[in-house]
C-alpha cells in the first residue's frame, strides 16, 4: 500500500507515519527527515540545501524529485510507503503522478491532516521548548510564519488534484494522536477491502 500523508507543519504526519509503519509495514520517507540528515552529515546536497531549509522556504522540486524517484525504488520500499512532506506543490505532484506509473506503482491512499492554524502554533511552540539543544534549526517563529505560508500557497493548491481523482481522504488532526490513527485505519481499512 503506497499512501501520502499530507498536514501542515506539526500536524502530526510524522507520528501518524511511525504509526502506520508499525501496524502496516510500510516504509516512512519523510522529506524533511533526509534533508536534515544530509545537513547533518554535511553532504554537498546538505550543504546546498540549509540556508532553504533553515529560512522555512521549499527546496528546488528537481532535487526533491530525484530524491523521491530513487528512494521509492529501494527495496525496503516494496511493499508499501508512506509519503510524508512530498509532493509539496504542484510540480511535484505531477512528477510523482508519472513516477508511480514509470514503476507499476499505484496510490492507495491520500490523507489530509487537518489542523486549526491557532493549535498549530501552539504544539509547534510545545515542541520547541520541549527539545532544548535539539532544536532543528527551522522550529521557530518567524520561520514558522514562512512553513504554514509554503503549505498555504505551494501545497494547499495540489489538494484539488486528488480530490478530483476521488483519492483525498479528510481527516481532524485535532483529534488526539489515537483517534487520528483510529480514523486512518479506518480509511486504509477501506482501501484494503475494496
Ligand atoms: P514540516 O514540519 O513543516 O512538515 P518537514 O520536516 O517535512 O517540515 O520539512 C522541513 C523542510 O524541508 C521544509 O520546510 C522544506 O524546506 C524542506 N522540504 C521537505 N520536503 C520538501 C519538499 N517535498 N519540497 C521542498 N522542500 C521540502
């Protein structure tokens, strides 16, 4: 089962992907997560990248494409992924179209975590008092207007896409972290028996 999880920042994509990971056995590839790493190891990608990352502003979709198109065909990839934080805009969207069909692979599932902006901010501030030196370097305010303003302009707008294909599947991400697990469930429960 091939699945995207889309949200904006601290929606909980990331939790519900560990989740769905856990009970499905698919493999997470978080965009987010592998740019970090290469920052962190301080690869010529990580290196292109941070001044982007860091401002909150999205990464050129070339480069996040290329990522995608070789991550998906990685053998830990077959039987299923979850895609968290890409396609983020429209580019993306379409390339990702064209991939999966370059491959066999097929979407199983869109789903949308919904979240009030207000709480938003609220669980983004938690999160950055909780994590202390470990603070990634794009959780904080200022760079936190740019994130929900990426998601509002560049991935917001893809929405329609899937919704028009009949495969974007609504979900409250103000729910508590178990009942937003309980209602993908539901939906993937669906999927898997239609
Ligand atoms: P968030 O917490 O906002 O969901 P992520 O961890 O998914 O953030 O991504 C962090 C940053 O990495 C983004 O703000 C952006 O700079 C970059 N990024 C991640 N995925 C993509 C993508 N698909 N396209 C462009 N930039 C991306």
């Amino acid at each position: 089962m091939n699945v995207i999880l889309f949200g904006p920042p601290g929606a909980g994509k990331g939790t519900q992907a560990k989740i769905l990971e856990q009970k499905y056995g698919l493999k997470q590839l978080s965009t987010g997560d592998m740019l970090r790493a290469e920052m962190a190891a301080a690869t010529p990608l990580g290196l292109k990248v941070k001044g982007i990352v860091d401002s909150g502003s999205l990464v050129p979709d070339d480069i996040m494409i290329a990522i995608i198109a070789e991550r998906i065909s990685q053998p830990d990839c077959k039987s299923g992924f979850i895609l968290d934080g890409f396609p983020r805009t429209e580019a993306q969207a379409q390339e990702l179209d064209v991939m999966l069909t370059q491959k066999g692979k097929k979407l199983d599932a869109v789903i949308l975590l919904e979240v009030d902006e207000k709480i938003l901010l609220d669980r983004i501030h938690a999160r950055i008092a909780q994590s202390g030196d470990a603070k990634r370097g794009d959780d904080d305010e200022e760079v936190l207007k740019t994130r929900l303003e990426a998601f509002r302009k560049q991935t917001a707008p893809i929405f329609p896409f899937y919704e028009r294909k009949g495969q974007l599947e609504k979900v409250n991400g103000m729910d508590s972290v178990e009942a937003v697990s309980a209602e993908i469930d539901n939906i993937l429960s669906a999927k898997k028996a239609a």
